[in-house]
C-alpha cells in the first residue's frame, strides 16, 4: 500500500459524506470511496422530510434522542454549509399529517399527547385551519397535526454540499472508486483494497447503505443488514405547492426549492435494483391527487429509485464493530438516513476521535450476537 488516510470510508451517500465533515471539523483527514457518484443512491432519491416525530419510535429514548439532536443540529448545519459555498436547500418550514378518516384522526390525536410533552408546539389543526394552510387540500381531510421545527431538505443538495465543504477541509472523495474489501492484520483492520490501489488507514468506517450487508464482503461475521427499494416522484403544477410536506398516511407531498412536488414513497422489501416500475408510480400519483386533487393535471417531471438499508430490530448499526480493532460501520437507518445524519455522522466521528464506543452501544453490531 502506497497512500494513507487516518480514516477511509466506504460509501458516499449521505452517512458517508457526514461522517468524512465531522471528522475533518475535528482535525481527523478521511478519504472517502463511492462506487458510483455522490448521492446517487437512497441518498439522492430520499423524500427529504426531517420529521423524527413521525419516523422514528419515541419509546426508544437512546434512538429517539438522537433524532432531536440530529433536528436541533440541521439549522447550524445548513448555515455552515451554505457558508462553505453551497446550499444544503434545507427549509424548516414544519410537517403537517392529515386525516381522511375518523380512526386516523384518533391517531394523530393519540400521538399528539406525547408529542405535546416534548416543547415542541405540535398542534392540532381542524379542517378549516387545514384548509386555511393548504388552499389546495382535499375538502374530504378531517384535521390534522403540525409539527413546526421539524421540515425537509433536498437530499442530493446535502450530500453535494457535505462534499463541498468537506474537500475545503481536507478530505480526499473518490467517485466512481469501489472498494473491494478490507485489508487485515490478524484481527485489526489497517486498510482497503480500491479500484485506485492501495490505502492505508487507521481506521475504516462502512458506510455503504445495503452494500454494508452482502455476506463475507467485508468481514466474516454477518452484518444483517437487508436492501429496501423506495421509489419516488417529481410532479410540477405552477401555482400549486404545499407550504410544508404533507403527509396523509399513504404519501407525502414534498415542496421543493424549485417549485416541483416531490411524492414518495413506495416500499419493496429485499429488492436492489434500480427499476423504476409503473405500479409504484401509480401508487405515488393517487396519493399526491388525493391529497390535492388539482395534482391530476401536473406534469410528470421525473422519476428515481433508491436502495434503503434495514436492520431486523429497525435499529440502525453504529459504532465499533466488535472484534475488530480500527473498523465502524454507519448505516441501517432504513427511511430516515438524512433526518438522522447529523448526529448519527457527528456522534460516530466523536466516537473515532476520542476511541469511546460506548455511547453508540445501544447501536452496536454486538447486539445481533448470541
């Protein structure tokens, strides 16, 4: 091996690019290796919604405070990131989730009771007040919850600008670079094997979504980790864009920055292709014209698949991989990868830094061990 990094990283999605940033905000040089293109993956084609209130269990305290920290995180993020050169296009503009029936709006109200607990402002809305956000909405919504500090961000946008700021700090990112598998000396991992060549490391972090989890790839013992395809929509109707993303339990309608709807999303377990297929796109449609019937007549923009990774507990895998010394993996995050990167990313490069896994063992891979 000829080149040296203190950390390389496999993957270049969204876990990927975080994690490189925040270490190099700790003075730590990473390299980081993608087999195709940056946020090319579930990255890229995520619906963007920064919602943990509605994503992630809040029964599970170490879980779900990780996902406050990472929404309390997202505003500063995105200010360095845009101050760095480029926009994130994050928006706090609030989630709203609606309901068309009367067992659903007992749901909404269920959760409000915990969700209120959290200083959060999360209210209830009737229909008049939902029809008063949202013009457009159908007349057949019973009600609905806003939550104001949650919203959404373009994945793509983030992931382009982590690479951005992150090459400003130092960071080496290599496109279009498979790594092959990991290099070994007796139980400790001291590198990888690329496309490029060789590279030393001190440490390697596996962060390449359901890639993590092919059989003996990386390491002999499993990684259970399964591929979840999601597709999803761009539709534009000018003159007709939610105020925040809209959820009515089928779907969300995603306001984007250029004034396009994003529609997502579809769910296949166990399958890794990138085919985009006319079924789920006419799932994704009915529940965007039932939302906001208007959406019948807008044009359909585009199309875009993504391979998510599950975990069997739902549980993301981060941290330390037991029995192996200088080796991480960040990944399993299934739908909610971008709303939970900043801490995610933050907390793995903390636990890099100071060689303390213990505040991610409630993460850790160990917990899969007899």
């Amino acid at each position: 091996m000829t080149k040296h990094s203190d950390v390389v990283i496999v993957g270049g999605g969204v876990m990927g690019c975080a994690t490189a940033y925040y270490l190099a905000r700790r003075g730590i040089t990473s390299s980081v290796f993608e087999q195709n293109t940056f946020g090319w993956g579930a990255s890229g084609a995520t619906a963007g919604v920064v919602g943990p209130l509605w994503h992630v269990p809040h029964d599970n305290e170490p879980y779900f405070e990780l996902a406050l920290k990472s929404l309390r995180m997202f505003p500063t993020l995105a200010s360095d990131l845009t101050d760095a050169g480029l926009d994130p296009q994050y928006r706090q503009s609030g989630v709203l989730k609606v309901a068309f029936t009367e067992e659903l709006a007992g749901t909404l109200r269920d959760d409000l009771a915990w969700q209120s607990d959290l200083d959060m402002a999360v209210e209830w809305l009737d229909a008049q007040e939902v029809s008063d956000r949202e013009p457009d909405i159908s007349p057949r919504v019973l009600g609905g919850v806003y939550s104001p500090q949650e919203g959404y961000v373009v994945g793509q946008s983030l992931v382009d600008s982590l690479v951005h700021a992150g090459t400003q700090l130092g960071v080496r990112f290599f496109d279009k670079t498979e790594v092959f598998g990991i290099e070994t000396e007796a139980s400790r991992v001291v590198g990888v094997r690329t496309a490029a060549g060789g590279f030393e490391a001190g440490h390697v972090v596996l962060a390449s979504g359901p890639w993590t989890g092919i059989a003996t790839r990386w390491i002999p013992e499993d990684v259970p980790i399964r591929p979840i395809k999601g597709q999803r929509i761009l539709l534009r109707l000018p003159g007709l864009l939610p105020r925040s993303p809209v959820d009515g339990f089928s779907g969300y309608c995603v306001p984007q920055p250029d004034g396009r709807i994003l529609v997502a999303a579809t769910r296949h377990e166990y399958e890794f292709d990138q085919v985009v297929t006319a079924g789920a796109i006419a799932d994704m449609i009915k529940a965007a014209v039932d939302l906001y019937p208007k959406l019948k007549d807008a044009q359909f923009d585009s199309a875009r698949v993504g391979v998510r990774p599950g975990t069997p507990d739902d549980l993301p895998i981060i941290g330390p991989v037991p029995g192996w010394d200088g080796l991480s993996i960040i990944a399993g995050h299934d739908a909610v990868g971008i709303m939970m990167a900043p801490a995610t990313a933050d907390s793995l490069a903390e636990s890099i830094a100071s060689g303390d896994g213990v505040p991610l063992e409630p993460f850790s891979l160990g917990r899969f061990s007899p």
